[in-house]
C-alpha cells in the first residue's frame, strides 16, 4: 500500500507528448528526413550460408544518382557486437560491418546510397556477386551434432568476458548452475514431472521498423539521429565499429514509434554513420517490413526441459530447467537472455534443489536479441505450464499449489546471488511482494472456484480455466547506471535532461512526475529533454525493466538536490533558516504563513539580483537490488473440439508494480504486453522455408491481433511499497508478457486435457492432439 | 511528371507527381507526415488518411487515384488549439503509448463517427480491424473511441 499521499505521482495526469503524437505532429525520425537526404537500400544474402567469392560493385558506382556502394571489400572490419549492453558487453564479438560470409538469408551484402530509392532499388540489382553455398544448419539440435557447419569459423570471434564460448561448436554461450542437489530432490519428490517444451521464433513488430538518418555537421561531426533504446551505447558501438573516437559522434533519439527490445540493438546505425562520412550527404536508411522480420531481431526460440518433483502435501523438491536458445546467425543477447530464463523465474517457487543449464546456439537464421520479457517469457512457458502438471500428479488445485510456494516478503532465494547476467547475480531479500493477493484478485474476477477439471467437459465447444503467477527485474543490480540533469528557469519551469529512453512507455512523464512531486511542483512545469548524447548526461538506455526504478531514482536523487538549492535561496531571500521553510505547489512558504517567496521570484533572484548562480544540478544512479515486479495471470479460454480452434474469452492480469507512477501507463504496460503474449501464444510464428528464408514476412500472414480480436481483458493494479524504488516504484514493462503462453496453455488443457509444448497453439496442434488422445509427439519447431 | 487537383484538409491543390507515385509518398513529401508509413502493404493503418468520407491506406494507393476527391490526413483534423475529440480522448486516456499507429486510428474512427456519430463498440471494432498498435493492446484505445460516440457519451458510459 502507498505510504503517503502523492501530488503528481500516482495521479492520472495525461501522457506529457500524447497530444502532439495524436496531432500528428513531425515527432519521428522519418518525419525529420531532410529533404537532400540520400536512400540507403541494402543487398541481402539469397543464402542462408555462403561465402561470397567475388563481388562486383563498380556498375551500381556507375550508375547516375548513386553515391557510394559499401561492400566488406571498402569498409573497416572490426569485430563487435550489436547488443546495446554495457561495457565490455556479456555478447560475443562476431559481427562486422559488411563481411564475405554470409549467415543467414537477407545478410549484409552491400550497402547503396542513392538519390531515390528507385536508384538505389536498380543499383542493388546491378551488383554481381558470386557465392559459395555452404551447407545451412537451422536447428538448435542439428547445430549442436559433431561435425555441423560452423558459422563463426572467423579468427576474430571472441567473448570479451570470461564466459565460455565456443564458436567452432556453434555454442555461443553457456552457464551452468546447481544450488543444493537436483537430483536427490527429484528421488525425494512423491510425484515428478519431465517434459520438453519449444519456444518459437517471433517478432517485436513496432509499428515503426527500424529507422536511422545520419549527416555531417560543421564542424565533420557524424550527428545520428536513430530510432533507438541504446543512444550512449549506439555511440560507443558505432564509433568502434567505424574505427572513430566516440567524441565525433553524436547520437539523438527523437520520439520512437514502438521497440520492445528490438531497438536496443545497434541494427542501422554502423552503416549510415559510414554512409555519411563516404558521401558527405545526409542519409536515410529506412528498414521494410520484410527487412524488420528477417533482419533486426527477434525472440530468441528456446529448446527446454523441466524436470519438477514434489511432495504430496506440496512442498517443491526440485526444480531443474535446461534452456538451450537458437541465437541465428549472431550472439547478440544470447548468454544473457538465456541467464534470465533462469534468474527472472527459477527464485519464484521455493526449493532448496535447482539445477541451471543454460545455451546459445548459432544457426544460420535470424538473430535473436532482447524482446520485452528476456528469456523469462521462454521460461514461464516451461515452468508455469510443468506446475500445473505437477499439481495436478500430487492432487493439488493449481493455484493453492502456487500460493504454497512462491516467495514472499522478507525472504530471499539463492539464485539471486548465483545466476546474474553471465557471472555471479546479486543477493537481494524481496522487500515488496503482493503476489498472494493478486491471486486472490485474479481469482475472484476469473471465476476460478466454478473451474471443473476437463473430464468433466462435454460437447463441441468447452471452456477451461488456466493461470499462471509470473515475476521479472527492475534494472540490472550494480551495472546499469542511470543520470540526470535538472535546472531552473525564470519562470519557476525547469530542464529536466535525461539519458533515460522513451520508447513509448510514457517514461519521459513518469520520470517528469518523479521530479514535480519531489520538487514540489505541477507536471507541467518540466520541460523534458531526454537522450541526446551531446545534451544529456549517460543513462544505459531502455531495457531490463530500468527506467523507472532506476532512472526514476536518478531524477528523485537531482530534483532533492534541486529543491535543497531552491530552499537555500529562498531563506536568503526571507532571511530566515532553510527548517523554517517548505514548498507548496510551486511557492516556498514559511511554516508559520508569514511570508512566501514563487518558484520564478527565486529563479529570478537566483539569476539576477544577489550571489547568482544557476540553480541546478545532475544526479547519477546504479542500484543494488532489482526488486522483481510480481503478476498473476488468468485465461478463460473456449476450445471449438471440432476444429480445434480456440478462442480467449477473459483476461486477467493481476499485477504488483510497487507504486505505479503514472497508473493508466502502468496498465497500458501490461495491457500491451499481454495482448502481445496472447498474439504470441496464439497465432505469431515464423514460417521458414527448407533454405532458411522466412516465407511469412508480412502482417497478412504473421498474425497480429487487432482491436476486433480483443478479449474481455481486465488489468487490476495491486499496490504495493518497494522502499528502494522512487516513490514506491518497481518495473511493469515486460512482465505481463510471461503470461498468456502458460495461462492459455493451462486453460487449453484444462478445457479439453490437450496439452501443448510447442507454441504457437494453432487450430491444427490442438486438432491433431485431440486426435492423438491429449498430446502429441514433441518437435522442436522454428 | 503528371498535374492533378484535388482537396486537401480542405483546400484544393495542385501537385505535380510521378505516374507510380502513392499518396503516402506525395503526402510526406509534402510534409503532412503525420500519415506513417509502417508497412508499406497497406496491413497495418498508420497511413489512414479519409478519401471521400472513407478511410482508406495512402500506401497502397496512387497519388493520381486522389484526383479529383477529397483526402483529409491527420493535420487538418486538429490542432493544439483545437484539438479534434477523438485526438483528446486518445490523449486522456492513455491510449497513447508510442503514437506511431495514433493518427491512422484517429482517421479511421473519425471516418465512422462521422458517418455514425452514435457508433457502438461492435462499429469500432468493424472498422478498426486494419489498425495495428502494439503497445496498449487496445483496451484504452477502445475506451477513448466510446467515449467519443454521441451513443456513449448520452448514455454516461464514457470511460
């Protein structure tokens, strides 16, 4: 429960750019295209492994209105990676610029710079080049075999920290981790359960694709202006990707239309920044839907197996998740995002025996990256729907199993200090957690007390009932750092300039609401600049659930000092001490009402009349915990047995977020994510052919749900205290989409007793497994 | 280079245009960008502008298809100082999250609550079945087009 009443924090104010975004106005980088600014087009591979042997460039060089071709032949080769993390990054290094290797179908051939697309689109086609075909590897199981064609077979890849890697057995990284003993737990257990599940391929689909513009200042800088979550770190990247110093580089983030991960990723911006220093004409390189699908990132699919066993009376003897993701053609996230499959759901259930294994695997298909949710998505699936199973041997309802189990207040879990980002974690005791009562909210608004097991069920058309209880992060514990600059001006407004990335989570509000409550005024006295690495001071960039928590505490940390400086004034001006002093709604007032003094009289005085100095200051943040926002999930679900179509019927996401800042933000964040999850259990795949092209790379035949497709849905907010958060604050961006896979799974089962390990849960799976008596064989998919 | 006219946010215009020209393209080059460009097949809705009372995809038609008819794209249907409802709702209830998809929603809804001003909640979902948004899972943007039905609005069932 909030701990005090708030003026601009948890109150439901109105997004801070959302009327100028539903105005239309020129807000992202493609309406900021200057109008001089050269097409950049991208020749991507036919293959899915091939060695270029001979390129020819020189027809599209000749051609009227191309400017420059950039092939691996004309670039500088410096090995790095593209996952925007911190420094020296957890990802291997195994990506160049351009290379002579080709990796999967749609790599980078050759880049061209032209005065229209048109030109550009006749100058790819003008490019001769001759490949080696290599034997393709596409399966995680088929990459791991003695002998499989190794992708990374460059001398340059390396990890950059010590973690093992393994190029020339496609293995991109590994961590292995055992706390008690798994399987003496496991000969303890009453009952036990060992199934394999599959997460599939999918995509982030902003609305927006990736989209990056760069030219030359003045002064020869290279100014980038990119649709990123990662601006310091696209600067850093790019700078050593093109062999320049970082101070020649200047990234700027202006509105983004969507990320969810994908952004955060440095997928465009190498090439434009070389585009411009070659052309010395602004660029444009705008990415095509296709392109977004094939050649961005995506979800990393997951191969799995959960070995479980309990007792009767419920007690969880041991847990033990196998996690071997398919990282395609490059590493980028692959160690951490498979650690996190561990880390964000393993500490959920007490259970003193837990063994870890986790993999990334090269294969010669898209790469996966950061996808709201990292890796806990592909576990939640394995593990909440192995929970039901479990409850279910040892004759317990699902949902008294769970609240038995998960952790609570006051306690902690060993896998906190022993599974962190690719080394040791973190140790933490959870010191918020309302997780029992959103499975109490959940439940009720649910109807689960009328859930009757599936054998109870008749006729064509049956509804189940199915949950699934859920945590996540918020931020990464003594990594991340976030920074804020806040100052005065005359009129009582304020700067605030933040690193912190707004991708259309509605972060520049909360974190202007952090600053007006703390500094005792209204929302719409700040003025928010955020990520411009020229004007801005450092934030890592929008991921691992951060910018709240994190950059929210930067700000409250800055807005303090601030609000301190703008007291000192004020006492000076009413010549009395800074105790007898407070500030109400934009004024300082003396205690006994005697006197005030405005937010612009002290700006003003400040500047002009008497020991005058800019009031302001800048704050920095990393923090030590990574307090895990908490969510219970419920689906009613209607299974038509003759078709095997279903249907969600309701929705229920119960979620514990700490205080949440800007409420109608926070459910929009899981509100969005779950209809995400719901897409991605339901109908998102990627079809691929027997060459590795995917053959669905459009939204006529990757199915994303629109308006008329949307479930009842009820979102419940339950509020809790996180007293290491801003205000009370934890994360709320990825955690709902950990649950529709597992919530829907269970419902599904326990509609018509199929039970699903592969998703997407098509008509046609839950058809053939109707036929097959409840399941059928297990196949890792694509 | 071919001349058409047409009416634009209200005024008629002239553009000299290429034969394969969309109207996306003519539009932002323009600089009416607030009609976006997300997938360039005319499967996703950000580039919703209302062509003679109906909303159709700018990016899978051709400019010179405009001549002669009426285009209204999201600059002529509001502004800071007179905001349209539709724009203010979306705005209030935050159905806002990243905004890329907002201006192609605005257009289309705008289209049916002009035709039906009492539009129910089945209307709405009829006719935005071609909009993506991928951030608010739509629930907000359901609440924010109902409470700018006449139908809502009379029955106090905005919210």
């Amino acid at each position: 429960m909030s701990k005090r009443k708030f003026k601009v924090v948890n109150q439901p104010l109105r997004k801070i750019d959302s009327l100028s975004l539903a105005l239309g106005k020129p807000a992202y980088v493609g309406d900021l295209k200057p109008a001089d600014a050269l097409i950049i087009k991208m020749l991507g591979s036919p293959h899915a492994h091939a060695r270029i042997k001979s390129i020819d460039v020189s027809a599209a060089e000749a051609m009227p209105g191309v400017h420059a071709v950039l092939y691996h032949g004309n670039v500088p080769r410096i090995v790095h990676t593209t996952a925007g993390q911190g420094f020296p990054e957890p990802s291997p290094y195994d990506t160049f610029m351009f290379d002579n290797k080709m990796r999967f179908v749609g790599d980078r051939v050759a880049a061209v710079a032209a005065e229209t697309e048109k030109i550009a689109l006749a100058a790819l086609k003008a490019i001769q080049v001759e490949y080696e075909v290599l034997e393709p590897v596409f399966r995680i199981q088929d990459a791991m075999k003695d002998g499989a064609p190794v992708i990374h077979d460059e001398p340059e890849a390396k990890a950059v920290i010590p973690v093992p890697y393994e190029p020339a057995r496609n293995m991109a990284a590994k961590v292995d981790m055992e706390i008690g003993d798994m399987e003496k737990g496991l000969a303890e257990a009453d009952e036990t359960v060992d199934h394999p599940f599959y997460n599939h391929y999918a995509q982030h689909c902003p609305v927006e694709p990736h989209v990056s513009m760069a030219w030359l200042d003045r002064e020869d800088r290279i100014i980038i202006t990119t649709s990123t979550q990662v601006p310091f770190h696209c600067r850093r990247i790019v700078a050593q990707t093109l062999g320049i110093p970082v101070q020649r580089i200047r990234v700027i983030k202006p509105r983004i239309g969507g990320g969810f991960g994908a952004k955060q990723e440095i997928v465009l911006e190498d090439v434009v920044a070389m585009m411009a220093l070659r052309t010395k004409r602004p660029v444009y390189w705008e990415y095509t839907r296709e392109e977004e699908f094939v050649a961005s990132r995506t979800r990393h699919p997951m191969l799995m197996r959960l070995r479980m066993g309990a007792k009767k009376d419920g007690t969880i003897t041991a847990v033990g998740l196998d996690a071997t993701s398919n990282t395609g053609w490059n590493g980028s996230q692959g160690l951490t995002v498979v650690c996190n499959s561990g880390s964000k759901m393993l500490p959920l259930y007490r259970c003193d025996n837990i063994h870890f294994l986790g993999m990334a695997v090269y294969t010669n298909l898209p790469a996966g990256g950061a996808y709201r949710g990292y890796g806990a998505t592909q576990a939640a699936f394995a593990y909440e729907s192995a929970m039901d199973e479990l409850a279910e041997k040892i004759g317990m309802d699902p949902l008294e199993f769970r609240a038995k189990n998960h952790i609570k207040s006051g306690e902690t879990s060993p896998v906190f200090r022993a599974l962190g980002e690719g080394s040791e974690g973190v140790d933490q005791v959870i010191t918020s957690c309302e997780l029992a009562r959103c499975i109490k909210a959940g439940a009720k608004e649910i109807g689960w007390r009328k859930r009757k097991p599936h054998t109870a069920k008749k006729g064509r058309y049956r509804r189940g009932l199915g949950m699934a209880c859920l945590m996540q992060g918020s931020a990464i514990p003594e990594i991340d750092m976030g920074a804020a600059t806040l100052k005065m001006n005359e009129d009582g407004s304020f700067n605030l300039l933040m690193g912190a990335t707004d991708l259309g989570t509605g972060s520049d509000t909360v974190l202007a609401q952090i600053a007006a409550e703390q500094l005792g005024t209204t929302l719409d006295k700040i003025i928010v600049y955020s990520s411009d690495t020229d004007m801005t001071p450092f934030d890592v960039g929008a991921y691992a659930s951060s910018t709240t928590y994190l950059s929210g505490q930067a700000v409250q940390n800055v807005a303090q000092k601030v609000r301190k400086q703008i007291l000192k004034v004020g006492a000076d001006m009413m010549d009395c001490k800074v105790k007898e002093l407070t500030i109400e709604d934009s004024v300082v007032v003396r205690k006994d009402g005697s006197e005030q003094v405005t937010f612009s009289e002290i700006a003003l005085y400040s500047m002009y009349t008497a020991n005058q100095f800019q009031i302001g200051d800048i704050s920095s943040k990393i923090v030590h915990h990574s307090p895990p926002p908490f969510a219970a999930h419920f689906a009613e679900v209607e299974v038509d047995t003759l078709t095997g179509q279903v249907r969600v019927v309701k929705y229920v996401a119960a979620a514990d977020c700490g205080t949440p800042i800007h409420p109608k933000l926070a459910e929009g964040q899981v509100e969005g994510a779950v209809m995400n999850g719901i897409c991605y259990a339901l109908t998102e795949e990627y079809l691929f052919n027997d060459k590795g092209r995917m053959v669905n790379p459009n939204f006529g035949d990757y199915k994303l749900y629109t308006l008329s497709d949307l479930p009842e849905m009820k979102t419940i907010l339950v509020p809790s205290y996180e007293k290491t958060g801003p205000y009370g604050a934890k994360s709320v961006a990825e955690i709902g989409i950990n649950g529709p896979l597992p919530a829907i799974g269970n419902a599904i089962y326990n509609a018509c007793g199929v039970r699903l390990r592969t998703g997407p849960f098509t008509a046609e799976k839950i058809w053939r497994s109707l036929q097959a008596g409840g399941e059928i064989p297990f196949e890792e998919g694509h | 280079m071919k001349k058409i006219e047409f009416t634009l946010n209200g005024a008629l215009r002239q553009f000299d245009i290429e034969p394969d020209e969309t109207l996306i393209d003519l539009l932002r080059r323009i600089g009416l960008t607030g009609t976006k460009r997300g997938c360039d097949t005319g499967m996703c809705g950000s580039c919703a502008v209302v062509m003679d009372g109906r909303a159709v995809n700018a990016c899978i038609l051709f400019a010179f298809q405009a001549a002669g008819r009426t285009i209204d794209t999201i600059e002529g249907v509001g502004d800071f100082d007179q905001p349209h409802p539709l724009q203010v709702a979306m705005a209030d209830a935050g159905a806002v999250q990243c905004g890329f998809c907002t201006p192609g929603i605005v257009m289309t809804a705008k289209a049916l609550l002009d035709e039906k001003p009492d539009a129910d909640e089945e209307d709405f979902r009829q006719h935005l079945d071609g909009n993506l948004c991928r951030c608010t899972g739509y629930v907000k943007i359901k609440e924010a087009l109902l409470s700018c039905s006449a139908n809502a609005t009379a029955s106090g069932e905005a919210s």
